[in-house]
C-alpha cells in the first residue's frame, strides 16, 4: 500500500496539488495537521481515504489531536507535534 502524508496544508489548492502531482498513485493519504479539513479536497482530487490530526491552526474542525491506525502489523501515530515539542 502506497501512503501519503501531508501537512500544514493551510488551505493551499495549490500546494496539494504539488503534492498530489509529485506523489503519483496513492491509496491512503495521512494530513498531519494545519487545517486538516484539507483532507476532503485532497480526498475529492484522488478518490483516496484521507484520516486527519487537528493542528494547532485548525480551531474547530472535526479532527481528534492524535489519530492511531494499524495496517497490516504497522501502528501508525498521526499527529501534528504541537503538544508534545516538536
């Protein structure tokens, strides 16, 4: 499975475009955060499942501060970084 991830999108049209374009075939994309309601356009651009983290610009969007998914054996912690320093 190929994955995606982006972040601090801020509502670029033309940054995930780049991103998309420069990515090619994915079939998941992770958005770390930074307006994570960007994940419906980059879902609506490449028909792909998008599962967001809130960033600490997203104010009330729907997203959770950490997403946790498991694929396959792989756990994978999708966050923003702004609560933990880094």
């Amino acid at each position: 499975m190929r994955i995606g991830v982006i972040s601090d999108t801020h509502g670029s049209m033309q940054a995930i475009q780049k991103a998309v374009q420069a990515a090619e075939q994915v079939e998941l994309w992770l958005h770390a955060g930074d307006y994570s309601q960007d994940g419906e356009v980059l879902s609506s651009l490449t028909g792909a499942k998008v599962i967001a983290a809130k960033g600490n610009c997203d104010g009330c969007a729907k997203a959770k501060i950490d997403e946790f998914i498991q694929i396959g054996k792989v756990k994978i912690w999708i966050t923003h970084g702004h609560r933990y320093g880094v």
